[in-house]
C-alpha cells in the first residue's frame, strides 16, 4: 500500500491549480492496462487504447492480470440497464484507476473516445491517412475527467463511404445493416422469389390491375404465411447473430387487390392495412426476435385501427420532401411530419429513412449543410429510435466527408453543435484552406433560390443553372478553390482533398455543358466557320474521369454510370458533333404544350442543335396524356433533303415510342403530302433506356412541315400505374 501511495505521488502533478494524472512520461508508461482477455470486445478496446497510445507517445502499456504495484486502466464490460443503455459507455478515474466501461459495444466506443479526449486524435475520413494523432512523449489527464455517453438512436447507420471503414465506425459508434439485419430492405421477392413459384402459384402474388402479378404478395394467402415463416425459421439458423428482420414489400406499388387483402385495406385506410397485419402474425411466431417494416409508397400512412406488434419497429421515408429546409418546418415534408405523428400512435417503435444526397447527380452540389442538426433533433423530438441516413453509399458524394463527420456525433447524446463540428472539421481537414472552404459552402448555401422546390434529391444540375448554380456562380465557386489549392500546395494529400471539391463543380459544368450544346457555356464553339469542340474540354473531361478514379467515385449517379462509361458517352457526343438544324429558320408552333416539369429549352429544345441523351429530364421535351403536334412554318418554299427525329424508350419512368407517328409537308398549305406513317400495335416488355430514331425523306420544296405523334392510350399492364398516364419524349426534330 505505501509504495502504491508513492506511485500516485509521483504520477500526479498540479497545473493551475488542476490536479493531473499523468499517463505517460517521457515516453515511460505509468499505467497498465487490466481487462478480461478472452472477451473478444474488451481485447479490442483495450489494443485501441494500446496501439493510439503508442501512436503518440511511442510507447505502450503492458496487460496486467492482477493488481500491482502501478494503477490501471481497466475496462469493463457492463450489461445493458437503464443506467447504461446499449452501447453507452462511461470514462472516469476511481481512486489511481481509470475506469472505461460499456455495454454492448459501448466500451469500444468508449476506447475510441478515449483516444479522441485524452489523446486528442481525430478521424476526419477514411483510412489512416485521414486520421489525426498529435504526438507527444507524455500523456496527461485531468483527475476529474468524466465521460458518459449514449447514443442518441439505436440504429445509427450513416450510409457515406465511411461504410467501408470499420474503424471510422468504431471510432464514431455507428453500425452497418448488414451488421444488424439478417434481411434488409425490401424482402417480399426474397421470401418468394417470382422466378421459383409465380408460374406454378400465382395465388402468392397480388391481384393487381385485374390479374396476378408478380409485383407484391397477397398477403392473405396462408401459405404465403407459412412459406414467410419457414423463410425466417431458416434464415434465423443461418444468421443467428442478426438483431433485425425486415419483411417489406418491394420497390414498387402493386399491392393486393384480391378481395381478402382488399376488406383488410378498406377498413385500414390503404395497403399498410394489409402489410400490418401480415407482418405481426410472421412477428408473433418468433416473440423473442425484432422485426422492420417499411412505410413508404402506398404504404406510407399509419393503419387507422391495427397497432403494430411490440417486435416489429416501422422505419418511415421521407422521400417526397426537397432538402432546402429542414424537415420540422419544409413544406414538401408535411405528409412526412403527419405520418411520422401516426405511426407514433400505432407503432411503440419507428426508425427514419432519411436522404442526404441527389441520387440521380452524386457529385452535383448539394448545400443541405446547416439543416442536418435540426433534421435529427426534429425526428428525435418526435420519438424516432433509429436512423439510416442515405447518402451515396460506398461511391462518394458532395461533402461526403463533412457530412459523415457531423451526422456521426449528432446520432450520440451531445452539446456539440452542427456550426462547431463544421469549423473543427474544415479546420482539421482542410487545414490553413478550411476559411475558403467555409465560404464556399456559404456561399453556395445562400444562392440557393427562395422557392420551396429547391434541392430535390432527384434533380439535375440544369434545373439551378439560373441560381447556384448559374455559370457566374461557378466562376466564383471555382475560383475559391483555385485560391484553396495554391494554399494547399506542396501537400498531396490536402490537395486531393481539395480536388474531390473540384469533382462536382467539373462535373456540373460538363452536364451544363451538354445542356448549352453549341450556345455559350456550351460543348461547341464556332472556329473559322467551323464547328469545334470548346477548348480545353476533353481535356477537363479527362481530368475529371482520371480523379474520380482515384478519389472513390464509383458511380455518378444510383445505379448510374461509372466514370469509365461516362467517358464513353462523351466519346460519343464529341464524334456526332453539332448537327446544323434548318428547322431554326422556321417558325414553329405546337398545338398541345409540353410538360412543364421538364422545361428543357423551352420549344426550342426541338431545334437548337442540342440532343437529349439518355437522361428524360434535360433536352428533351415530354408530351403527358396528349399527342405532340408541331407545325414548322418557312414562309416561302425551300428546299428540304430529309426530316429526322428521336424519341426516347424509358419504361421505368413511363416513357414509351409513340403509338402513331405521322409526318406530312405542304407546299402551299392546304394540300398535304404524307412522308412518314408509323404504327406500333403493342408495347413490348422492354426496360431498356435507347433513343429511337424516325426518318423521312423529303427531297422537295416545301413551306410547311407537321409533325404528329401520339402516345399509347393507357399504359401496359406490365408498367401500370394507377396515377400514371404514358409519356412521349422528342429531344430534336432535325431537318436538312
């Protein structure tokens, strides 16, 4: 006992008037570490603690088993209690001993924590090389130094490429789905596969638009019942380890119409009728296991009558609000905000889907910065226990990094504020350039339009070219991270980071790019009578396609393109070049408008040189419900070579070749002559994205040119929709 006192003696020291106990000494470790080793989680939070330690101080602490001359850190593993919640965890000195203790995973956590408030290192990003460690031959800690943590939610996946890094979330206490779910997400064709059963049984599935389709399950069949149970008895034995099980329709409308389904849905206000009561019966065949749902499409609103069972959690979307505000008070997240207060009522457990990115443009600017904090305090306030918060997943997106940083403290308990995580991170990160970056992000924040519509997270960066995104203002965004990489000169890794800034401003300006064609701020540029790709271009192209590579882009866009298949669209466009387009020198006219959710060009989207591409929403313009007519009117005869036009086949946004096309020329405007009749009987099944080209020859002088196509009356029973209506897209009508 007395040479224990003299141990203390010598390790505690008095700065300002604040006792000290010193850790580490001159490279000389004064503690030891004491835990149980055969628990797999407190060796590994006690070889963090070790191995960060060492990283600092250059020297380590020695395991001990039993009590010695020199005081410990010991680390505890506690059962999860009201006092420590899953994964909390709690770091104090009792008497010489520093104590980190944690349930569940929490005294990993907790490790972590102690290598972020004693040693001061911090995790900006992915990988080591993103990883801050002051170095130093001492450690010391303050005596009263006192940490409690719990999380905030109980799932807390922040869905950045963070993903990959099991450190990143070890360190910040988040989880992975596929650490936490045997089955995730939309499960029903999982359960059934339509490949295996929907020939011989196609009772399984709904009745849907008069017939069995494989869209959903009838989910009053019992052996649709009995076939979910038996799924989940031999799931469960493959995958013991998994806390949740999702059963969930698929990734579409389609519920049951049969008339069972049906009296469940009318007396529940919809299809989540159905769906409850389904998933409550499989639930109550495993009591003592978790079960999700999910509330989305037509199955986003609370059932009126049924409570959903204590073991199953509801995990609602929000995919219909736009992200400019935060959702407590964004209009568009009005039915959100309702539907999350019913589910509270009906459901004790319910987790948010939340979206942090636009899913269609990755890289695109997105300025949600500064409505993270006030979305997750609403969603808390209002009794949500988990969130998965969804950016691009493992392929980067805007301020993928920051993002990941500040959602990663605020899912915790904590007084930190989103402001104060943004300056530590932009300081930390970006260095002697965090300043400018701030003021990027201000900047592009505040140019944001006044309209409740703005971010969708299905935009496109043509729809802000008139705002923040408008060419002046892109100047001046490139022209502060020009400023950031002359700062950042001369250290490779500050200047990638500052380059995957540049990412989404080249690839804003490309798209635009495609958008302007041969106009100003477009692809082409005129050069001695010539048409001409603009200088510098291809190679900004490349550039561009030779970073994302490297600095974790894996694809443009969900489900989109690679970098490498987006350089081959470009070989493309620069092969066709511009196409000299008399119709400019007609006057046109139209007899029924265009869509007006996608403007394009206006009505000169038709005749400005500049093809749509595989993407409906910009250059091309759609014709809803109603046929496309249009009248080129030259004034006087001319001579015309041929007529050629493309429409656009997307299926999965109910895009479809016109049932008739018909082109016809006059002379003298009363007698007309036919060029081109086409008919299509049917729309086949065919999901593939392709333009379609028609081509007449005119070879003739002519004054008036009509152009008529008109789309399929209703949609096919293999893409039905009850509030669709088929849509025809025409991106240039050109004539030679």
């Amino acid at each position: 006992m007395w040479k224990y006192m003299l141990c203390l003696l010598f390790i505690a020291t008095i700065a300002q008037g604040k006792e000290r106990i010193t850790l580490v000494n001159n490279g000389v470790a004064k503690y030891v570490i004491r835990t149980d080793q055969n628990n797999s989680t407190l060796l590994k939070a006690a070889n963090v603690v070790n191995e960060f330690t060492r990283l600092s101080t250059g020297t380590a602490f020695e395991f001990q088993a039993d009590v010695r001359d020199l005081p410990a850190i010991v680390l505890e593993q506690v059962p999860i209690d009201k006092t420590y919640p899953e994964d909390s965890y709690s770091i104090q000195f009792s008497g010489a001993n520093m104590y980190i203790k944690g349930s569940g995973k929490g005294v990993l956590y907790g490790a972590y924590r102690y290598v972020r408030d004693v040693i001061g290192g911090r995790k900006w990003y992915i990988g080591r090389e993103n990883t801050s460690i002051p170095k130093s031959s001492s450690l010391q800690v303050d005596a009263t130094f006192y940490v409690f943590a719990k999380p905030r939610f109980q799932f807390r996946e922040v869905y950045f490429p963070i993903e990959l890094d099991q450190e990143y979330l070890d360190w910040y206490g988040l989880h992975n789905l596929e650490e936490k779910w045997g089955d995730w997400g939309h499960t029903f064709n999982k359960i059934l596969p339509p490949s295996v059963y929907f020939k011989e049984h196609p009772e399984y599935y709904s009745l849907y638009h008069g017939k069995r389709q494989a869209t959903q399950l009838c989910l009053s069949n019992e052996a649709v019942f009995e076939h979910a149970v038996a799924y989940f008895k031999q799931r469960m034995v493959e995958n013991p380890q998994a806390t949740y099980w999702s059963i969930a329709p698929n990734d579409d409308i389609g519920s049951c119409t049969c008339e069972h389904c049906q009296a469940i849905d009318r007396r529940e206000g919809g299809a989540q009728g159905s769906l409850i009561h389904f998933v409550n019966r499989v639930a109550a065949q495993f009591p003592d296991k978790k079960f999700t749902t999910l509330a989305y499409l037509q199955t986003a609103n609370a059932p009126a009558h049924l409570r959903v069972a204590e073991n199953v959690s509801v995990i609602l979307s929000n995919i219909d609000a736009f992200r400019k505000g935060d959702i407590g008070i964004e209009p568009s997240a009005a039915a959100f905000r309702r539907q999350l207060r019913d589910w509270k009522i009906k459901a004790k457990h319910v987790f948010v889907w939340d979206y942090l990115t636009q899913f269609t443009n990755y890289l695109a600017p997105f300025p949600i910065q500064g409505t993270l904090e006030k979305n997750l305090d609403y969603v808390k306030k209002q009794g949500a226990e988990g969130v998965f918060l969804q950016g691009g997943g493992s392929s980067y997106s805007d301020m993928a990094e920051l993002n990941a940083y500040i959602l990663a403290h605020l899912v915790w308990d904590s007084n930190i504020s989103e402001d104060q995580l943004t300056d530590e991170f932009l300081s930390g990160y970006y260095e002697k350039a965090g300043p400018i970056i701030k003021t990027y992000l201000n900047d592009r924040r505040n140019a944001l339009p006044a309209v409740s519509s703005a971010l969708s997270i299905y935009g496109n960066p043509i729809d802000n070219r008139n705002d923040y995104l408008s060419p002046e203002k892109m100047d001046h965004y490139s022209t502060l991270l020009e400023k950031a990489e002359v700062i950042s000169e001369g250290n490779t890794l500050l200047e990638q980071r500052i380059r995957r800034l540049g990412l989404g401003l080249d690839y804003t300006y490309l798209q635009q790019a495609r958008f302007y064609g041969p106009r100003q701020h477009g692809i082409f540029t005129k050069d001695n009578g010539e048409w001409k790709v603009r200088p510098g271009l291809q190679r900004k192209l490349q550039q561009f396609v030779d970073d994302t590579k490297k600095l974790g882009v894996i694809e443009l866009a969900e489900g989109g393109a690679s970098p490498d298949q987006y350089a081959a669209e470009w070989t493309e466009i620069f092969k066709t070049g511009v196409l000299l387009n008399n119709a400019s020198e007609a006057k046109v006219t139209m007899k029924y408008p265009f869509d007006p959710s996608f403007p394009a060009n206006g009505l000169s989207t038709l005749t400005d040189s500049v093809p749509g591409y595989l993407d409906y929403s910009y250059n091309w313009l759609l014709w809803t419900g109603q046929p496309m007519e249009i009248t080129f009117n030259f004034e006087k005869i001319k001579r015309i070579d041929s007529l050629e036009l493309n429409f656009l086949q997307d299926a999965r946004h109910w895009i479809f070749l016109p049932k008739e096309i018909r082109i016809t020329v006059s002379k003298d405007g009363k007698n007309f002559k036919e060029l081109l009749s086409s008919k299509i009987e049917k729309i086949e099944e065919d999901y593939t994205v392709q333009k379609v080209n028609f081509k007449a020859q005119v070879a003739d002088d002519v004054k008036i040119i009509h152009v008529y196509a008109m789309p399929f009356s209703s949609l096919p029973e293999w893409r039905y929709h009850p509030t669709r209506k088929v849509s025809i897209a025409c991106d240039e009508i050109l004539i030679k």
